[in-house]
C-alpha cells in the first residue's frame, strides 16, 4: 500500500540579475530571493521495500518491450557556507574577473574552467591544472586518472574556496555533448587546493552523469540509472511476443536491488565504501514507468565527504534537463526520439525483402545538430526537428507467416518535470511532478518566477511540419497547471527561450525568426505582446543594457538555409514592438554559444562580449563591443597552431575577463591577451 505523506516546502522568486553581474545576468531583477511558504505538499512514497519491489516490478514489466525497456527502440539526442579567510582574500585582493555564464544569479554550473581572480583551474586528459592569475604560469597540476584513463575527455568542475569538485563521466561527459550517448565511468572527485592539491574523497554513483547545481558550498548532483537486469537476446525463430514474455519473467525475478542505485566512496586514505539508496528514501510521482531511477546525491564542499556521504534521495523517473534557483532543483525528462521498427512482407513473386520508402527530407536545411550543458545541460539538449521514421531492412518472412507483427503505435510527446525543495541542508525533498505537452528546448525552457514554474515546449506532430511551441504556467507546490499560451511559431520549433521576470522572450524558426515576447505578469492568463520577423534565427538569448536583448545564432537566406554565425541586438523595451538595432554577419561560420551557453561571455562594464568562431579555414574568437544601439567587431583572438604531422589551429571553448586581460582557453592551452589592443600577451600550453 502506498502512504502519502504530508510535506511543508518552501520556494521564493528567481535570485536577482544586478547589471555588475559579471556573465550570469540570467533571473529577475531586484533584490535577493525572499522565502515563501507554498503551503503543505501531498506526495507519494513507498511503505518499504516489499511494496517498493511489488510497484517497481508491476511498473516495469507494463513498460518492456522485445528490446528490453520500451516497445520501440529508442534513441537519445540529444548549492552555503565559504571559507572565511577565502571570502576575504576574494574581497580584497583578487582581481575583478568574470565567471560563468549560469541561467541564474546565485546558482552556480559545472563547466570546463573557473576562477577566483587569483587562480583559474580547469582539468585536461585527466590532470586538474591551477594557473595562477598574477604570474601566468601553471603552479600546481593533480593526475586524477591512472595511466592513458580520461585521456582526451574534458571534466567539469564546480569550486566553492578552496575545494573543487571534479565531474568525471569517462566518454559519457563528451558524448553527452553530442547526442546524449553511452554511460561511462561516472566519478566524482572531491580536491582539496590549498596548498599542493590533492584527492579527499572520489564517489562514484551508479548509472550516468545528468548535471549539478552549486549554491553557496552546496552542490545537488544528479544521475540517472536503469534497473540492473539483463535481458533475454533474440534468438532464430522467436517472435516479439516471445521475447516480451521472457523479459517480463526476468523483471518479475529481479529483486530491488536491481532497482535502487548503487553508491561507492572512497576517502582520502584509499578505504573504500559500498551503499544503495534505502527503500525509505526513494519516491516516486504518479505516473512512472519503473524503467528509470533519477538520484540527487548532495555535497558541502567546506565540509567535503561525511559519514551520511551524499545523502542520497531517489526518484522512480526519468530526467535529462537540469534547472536549479536558490530555493528549487528541477529535473526534466524529454521525450525519447522514436524510431519504429517497420516490416513489410515481401512481394510475391520476388523472394528479397523490400523496405518501406524513406519519408521526404525537408526542404529547409535545418543547422547542426550540436550538444548543450547539463549538464549541466544539458546542457544540455539540442533543438532538432521531427526525424522521419528511420527504414529497416524488411526480414524475408516465411510464405506461411500471413501477417507482419503489429507496429507498435507512437508514444505521446510530453515532458516530464520533477521539482525539489533545496531550502533546507542536507538532502533536498522531493515535491511534486507533472506532464506537459511537447519537447524541452535546454534549461532556458524553465524559469521559476513568483511560486510559479514557466515551461516552454514544442509540440511535434506525426508529420512533422504540423508543430507548434506553447508556454505552460505551472504552481511550483503542486506543479499543478495554472496557465498556457499557444500557438507560437505554427510549422516551426523553439530555438531559443529566454524568462526575465515577468516577461518571456522566444524564437522559432523555420524559414523565418520570429521573436515573441510573452507577458507571463498574470499566471492564469499569459499572453503574447509583440513578434519581430526577420531572416535566420537565435539560438541563444542574453540579457543586455536596460531594454536590451543579445541573440546569437544564424543568418538565413528566405527560404531558411543557413549562412553563418549572426549576433544581433534587440530593442525589447517596447514589449508589444520588439526590434533588431544592429546584426553582425559573419558568412560561413558556427559558433559553439549557439547550444553551449557556458561558451559565451559578455562583459557589462564595458559591453566586451567574446564568442567562438569556427570557420572553413580558421577557429578562434570572435571580440565584439555592444553597446545600447549597435553591435561592432573589435577582432579575432587566435591560439597558436599545433605543429606536426596533422597541423591545426585549436578550437577555443570558453573566454574570461580577468582584471585587464581576456583569457581564452581551448583544448591546447590557455592564452592571454590585452583586452584593449586584443595583442597576445602569454600562451600556456596544457599539453
């Protein structure tokens, strides 16, 4: 039997954008998050593992397939406490510096580099490197892998004074990136850097890296597993239905600890600890599948690993998008891209199998799939449309077969949202869940604002062209459904969101970018204002001066085909007149800030802002001056190119301001320039 538990949780508005924001202008502006009470919660949990067991089992074996979980087989695209001594030295003697570009103010991300001003960190072929602001040199570097393991992957780190949290996924952090990809060796690396930097402790969850979220010294990370069973392999002459039969006899015989997540820790002197998350402290929303188990392990930095290790709480869900505010932590499960299997019985009197015939491609070309954060985030995930039903070599099917086996109909397109209460230390409390119709774009798709949840999604039709992008306003105590407006960009799909308070900011795109803004002041009834049409469309928004917004993205001709990297500036001021004041153009180009938000920095003080360019015959970045009327090219920085057998110029990731200089850094190294003249001042090779 099921008990439902009554629960007191607390949310607040978005944490505020101030403009001496360094490069996290994301959230409201005003004053620093105040608590309010959202009134009490009914959630529903298990009594205990026999009725945990019974649910999970009952859950799962409705939800296999032939394959194993689902009928069709899927494929993915896709926080308070600092060190006295390091808040001071940060107060007083570091230089003024930017940091990364969050969604949020107050909510920090896990990404490729961070600094403090006097030191920048960042992690390469599995060796932690601090390089030290006033000298320019490498003073300390940490191997976290043995012999060539994490060679050529990145991590992720997240720093709260002088600990860091480095996120490891093997392949997974990479491919993540790109299309979602394998489970690699997730590990979490907890270094202390004071001093000569060395290894506290190293946890490694079961299942794969999702994304974290650092507010305060408090990090919420977030890991997704399947149950641990193995299935049944097809063999000759067994149906669908066989192997349906067989691996709901092996979920029947699993035992909870196929479900419930594994954890091993191990501590600075090498003794290693084994746990699983208990029966107590996994729940589950009302509607779940049983196929996924979503798990928030949480860590004081200034505190490092304890005897309660990561606290860990589990959810009986799935989640691929991250959000985090200083009260909330949301996860967010898209739908999977779905690829029936399709047969067809051959033509009498031809013995060779026929396939079905591929659907029409779109007309439009459509721009690269590439990765986001989660990773963080997500990153995240990356826009994409509708993909036609892939073709399946047809099976030569016995003359005695009279009928092919049914395929099995198409799964409704809806997001999954999870909320957690984050106000409280220690583990945070599962809250509530809900359903929305369509596809999450990345983490910009959600905005808490006012005790209220703002999601922005795009619904695919079975064609593909019929879609249409809605914005649902949702109770964050109950996730409860309180308001929508639809029909955004009909025959299009979002390509970028951004929420600035009580306003919502969006692009579609098909052929054309249109530009909504979106009055969200009454939750029960949100509206759009105004839309600009103009040619290409923005794959990233940014909060800029006052009434100003940054887009960067695409140029396109009128038909839709891309041209190259455009960055433009908008007058918002007006909500029911938004328009473009100047675009820059750049032909034939990309730029990684168009999925990857962590890629782009904008600089208030003085309207510095420094995207990566990639072109057919040089990469670097892109050094821009924005200004409350124009957009203006200042140059490019370029990192020197790798001689050998296969020379190339490396691709630079992520720019930083740090006192008077623009910091670059790319797989290859870290580089300095003058941040008036552009001039180079210092390379420091990584490899």
């Amino acid at each position: 039997m099921n008990t439902l538990i009554r629960t007191t949780v607390a949310a607040a508005a978005l944490a505020a954008v101030t403009a001496a924001c360094t490069t996290s202008p994301g959230g409201d502006q005003g004053p620093p998050p105040v608590r309010t009470s959202l009134g009490a919660v009914r959630l529903v949990a298990y009594d205990g593992c026999d009725d945990l067991l019974e649910e999970l089992r009952e859950r799962s074996a409705a939800n296999v397939g032939p394959y194993g979980f689902g009928d069709a087989m899927p494929m993915m695209v896709g926080q308070d406490s600092v060190r006295s001594e390091a808040k001071a030295r940060a107060v007083t003697q570091s230089p003024e510096h930017s940091t990364t570009n969050v969604h949020e103010a107050g909510v920090d991300e896990p990404d490729l580099v961070k600094t403090d001003g006097e030191r920048l960190i960042t992690v390469t072929d599995g060796t932690l490197r601090v390089i030290d602001t006033a000298t320019r040199k490498i003073t300390a570097s940490l191997r976290l892998t043995e012999g060539e393991g994490g060679s050529g992957f990145p991590a992720d780190l997240l720093v709260s004074g002088d600990r860091a949290l480095v996120l490891m996924a093997g392949g997974d952090i990479m491919y993540k990136r790109i299309a979602g990809g394998p489970v690699g060796d997730t590990r979490y690396v907890l270094v202390d850097l004071a001093g000569e930097p060395k290894v506290l402790g190293t946890i490694k969850p079961q299942g794969s890296y999702v994304d974290a979220r650092l507010v305060g010294s408090t990090v919420r990370l977030v890991t997704r597993s399947r149950p641990d069973v193995v299935f049944h392999e097809r063999r000759p002459g067994s149906s669908e239905s066989d192997l349906i039969a067989a691996n709901r006899a092996v979920i029947a015989n699993a035992p909870a600890e196929a479900w419930l997540p594994r954890i091993e820790i191990t501590d600075a002197s090498g003794r290693t600890t084994q746990s699983r998350v208990p029966c107590e402290r996994v729940s589950h929303p009302a509607d779940y599948t049983g196929t996924s188990m979503l798990t928030v392990h949480t860590i004081d930095l200034a505190q490092g690993i304890t005897a309660a290790g990561t606290d860990p709480i589990t959810l009986a869900a799935d989640g691929d998008i991250v959000y985090g505010t200083g009260q909330s932590l949301y996860v967010a499960s898209n739908p999977r891209w779905w690829f029936p299997v399709v047969r067809r019985l051959p033509p009498p009197p031809s013995p060779r199998p026929t396939a079905v015939a591929p659907a029409e491609e779109p007309t439009v070309t459509d721009p690269p799939i590439a990765p986001t954060t989660t990773g963080s985030t997500p990153a995240a995930t990356v826009p994409a449309e509708t993909v036609p039903a892939e073709t399946v070599p047809a099976e030569t099917v016995p003359a005695e077969t009279p009928t092919p086996e049914p395929t099995p109909a198409q799964p409704p397109e809806e997001t999954e949202v999870h909320r957690f209460d984050i106000t409280k230390p220690g583990a945070p409390a599962y809250v509530a869940s809900d359903k929305v119709p369509g596809r999450l774009l990345n983490q910009y798709a959600l905005s808490e604002h006012d005790g209220h949840l703002r999601v922005a999604t795009t619904l695919n039709r079975s064609d593909g062209r019929d879609s249409s992008s809605a914005v649902y306003v949702l109770k964050a105590d109950t996730m409860e459904k309180v308001g929508e407006v639809g029909g955004l960009g009909k025959g299009e799909r979002i390509y970028s969101v951004r929420f600035i308070g009580p306003v919502g900011y969006c692009v579609t795109f098909r052929q054309v970018d249109p530009l909504y803004t979106l009055d969200l002041r009454d939750p029960a009834h949100p509206r759009v204002t105004g839309e600009l049409k103009i040619t290409g469309y923005s794959a990233y928004l940014h909060p800029a001066a006052d009434g100003r917004l940054i887009g960067i993205g695409q140029e396109a001709s009128e038909k839709g085909r891309t041209l190259g990297t455009q960055v433009s500036l908008f007058d918002v001021s007006d909500p029911a007149a938004p328009r473009r004041l100047s675009q820059f153009f750049q032909r034939d180009s990309g730029s990684g800030a168009e999925w990857d938000p962590h890629a782009f920095l904008y600089w208030p003080k003085t309207g510095l802002a420094v995207v990566p360019l990639v072109q057919p015959d040089k990469s670097g970045a892109l050094v821009l001056r924005i200004d409350d009327k124009e957009v203006r090219r200042l140059g490019m920085i370029e990192h020197p190119e790798r001689r050998g057998e296969y020379p190339y110029r490396p691709g630079i990731e992520r720019s930083l301001v740090i006192g008077d200089s623009i910091w670059t850094v790319s797989y290859e190294g870290v580089q300095v320039n003058d941040m008036e003249t552009l001039d180079s001042q210092v390379w420091i090779p990584l490899r």
